[in-house]
C-alpha cells in the first residue's frame, strides 16, 4: 500500500457535477498512478443528487442531508489517517463552520479547492430556508487556515493569496479532457445552424439573459436552440431542442451544435468562475460567444478563437454573422480548439495538480 494517502471530501458522487469531473475528479487515476492511495468521501449519495434540484421532495432531501452528515461523523474518526485531505468547496453544507474547525484539528495537511467565487454569498431561489442557514464562514474559515488553496479563476486567487495564513494559493484552470471531446463540426451551412448552451438548474439564470436576443435573432434568421440541463425549458417563438444531461451522452450532444454561448453577468460572483462551459465549447472546435467579462476574456482573443460581447445588440449581431458566415465559424474554431490544447488540455493541467499534492503530502 502506498505511503501517501488522500481523503477527497467533495459535495457530490462521483461523475455527476461538472465542477467536479472537469476540474480534480479526472485527475484521480492520476494520482494513484504517482503514488497517491485515494479514497472519495461524497456528501450527497445518489438518491440525493437525483432530487437535490427538483422542487418539492422536501422529506426526501432532510432525509438525505442527514445521511450526508453521519457520513461526515464518521469522517472525523479517520482523519488522522491520510497524509492529505482534500476538500472541494466545503465538507457540510449547512450552519457555521463547525465540521470544517474539527476536520482542521484532526488532519495533517488540507488541500481547498474552490470553484466561482464561494465568498459571496448567492441566493437559491429553489430553497429559500438554504439561504438562511448556509453560512459564508464555512469558506472563510478553509480559505484562511487550508495549507493550500487551488482556485478557479487569477480574481478569486488574488483574494485567497491575501487571506491565506500560509499565502499559498494557486489558481489552476478547469480542463478538458481533449481525448474525448474531440471536434466533429463539418461548419456547413446544409442543415440548419444550431445554437448551443449546457448548464444546471443553478445556472439556468444565465441562459435567460438571452432570452431576448433569441427571439429576436429568430426573426432574422432561422436556427435552432439546444439547450442540454437538467431542467425543462421553454421559449415561444424559437425552435427549441431540450436536452437531459448524461454522462453517457454528453460528448455526442455537444458536437452536435455548430455555436456555443456563455452568457455571463458583470457581478463579483462571476468573478470567481472559470469559463469551464467556454473552453468546453472551444474543445470541440466550435466559435463561442461569450460576456467579455471575467476570466473568459483571459483566454479568449475577440475575432481570433472566438467573439466576446458586452451588451444585447452585440449578442444579436455576432450570432447573425456566425449562422451566415460558416468559413468564419471555422476559422474561430480551429484556433479556439488549439487554444484548449496549448493551455486547457488535461494532458497539460495534470500537472499542476500533481506539484501541489506532492508540496503538501505531509
């Protein structure tokens, strides 16, 4: 058995939350092949996951909240037997940082791994009463006493860099794994040009900022819209595909668009988000159209691998051009797919993590 042992302590199962496959999750058979004996701690269990975004099922989520934290319990009694413990953005999720002061105590090196921005606090509409309870503490406490922090954007790691009392923090961008999504557009304008954008319930809010453009772009040209969730949609007027998200499906369902979006809004929230739906879009050699806001505009070059936007009209006219102009959905692809490879390829971010677990192994 390895001398190097690592507790992941992560919100979801396993292969389910974008935030945790395209980020440290795809990288854990790489640690096992450095030496690393990993073992993955999730709060939710499936049964949870499958009704943690639905309305309603309000026994059935209280029910899996507590099985969550007896799970947590006995987490606190094994601590002391790994060399690192890694905990992506906190280890319950509810009331003041109670478990994550016991997990530092008892634990001889924390790694904190954070995506968007996880010290502001943002409203959940969907559960009002989880808006009372969760407390921002919980970060604060991890950022400032973890022996490193990894961060999703240059932004957030700035903020971490000052609070942390060791002043390690790294940023490491989402990655992709450039193996599987590979690029499979043909840029022709034969079938009609698809519009795409995949997110979850909790991002929905960003899709509707678009709400209107589509409208209004369906009156001077014809496309279709495929949004790929975990939630039903509905926008009269447009030619709509909805799509269920699945692990199974999610490669084919996004070659299946010709356009990506990524729709942002300017607050300090955004800040803290990564792009990862961006450089989705751009491994799979697809033109993106993105709120030139954030860390997008760090990795992609306006009219080079992509087009940034900064108000509606802009919105409008960018996506008209690309549903017109397939050589220029091309061109902007092309380079967006090198872009991915050179910088955001899991072949290349892999390492990085590997240097930090291997700073902190105790």
């Amino acid at each position: 058995m390895s001398d190097k042992r690592i507790l992941v302590i992560c919100p979801f199962p396993q292969g389910v939350a974008a935030g945790q496959r395209l980020k440290y999750e795809q990288y854990l058979d790489h640690w096992r092949l450095n030496g690393y004996d990993v073992t993955v701690s999730s709060f939710m269990d499936m049964k949870m996951w499958d009704i943690v975004y639905t309305k309603g099922n309000y026994a059935a989520k209280i029910y899996g909240t507590l099985r969550g934290y007896f799970k947590r319990f006995l987490d606190v009694f094994r601590l002391h037997k790994f060399d690192v413990i890694y905990i992506f953005m906190w280890v319950t999720p509810l009331g003041p940082a109670f478990f994550e002061r016991i997990f530092r105590l008892r634990s001889v090196k924390i790694i904190y791994d954070i995506e968007d921005n996880i010290v502001i606090k943002k409203v959940n509409n969907l559960n009002p009463l989880i808006n009372f309870l969760k407390g921002a503490a919980k970060a604060d406490f991890l950022i400032k006493n973890s022996d490193h922090v990894i961060t999703s954007s240059p932004f957030l790691n700035e903020y971490c860099l000052k609070v942390n009392l060791k002043r390690a923090s790294t940023y490491i961008s989402s990655s992709i794994n450039t193996d599987l999504f590979v690029p499979a557009n043909s840029y022709s304008n034969g079938d009609i040009v698809t519009i795409g954008w995949t997110g979850t319930f909790s991002t929905k809010v960003y899709l509707d900022l678009l709400r209107d453009v589509f409208v209004r772009l369906s009156k001077k040209c014809r496309f279709k819209l495929r949004v790929i969730g975990n939630f039903d949609y509905e926008l009269p007027d447009v030619d709509l595909e909805v799509i269920q998200w699945s692990k199974e499906k999610e490669v084919i369902d996004l070659q299946g668009i010709d356009i990506g979006v990524y729709p942002l809004v300017q607050d300090e929230w955004v800040l803290g988000k990564s792009g990862l739906k961006a450089i989705q879009y751009m491994a799979f050699g697809l033109p993106a159209v993105a709120s030139n806001y954030g860390t997008v505009p760090l990795f992609m070059v306006h009219k080079e691998n992509g087009l940034l936007v900064n108000n509606d009209d802009e919105w409008l006219s960018a996506l008209e051009t690309l549903i017109k102009d397939p050589d220029l959905r091309r061109k902007l692809g092309e380079k967006a797919r090198q872009t991915v490879l050179e910088n955001y390829s899991n072949h290349v971010i892999k390492q990085k993590y590997l240097a930090i677990l291997n700073l902190n192994k105790g």
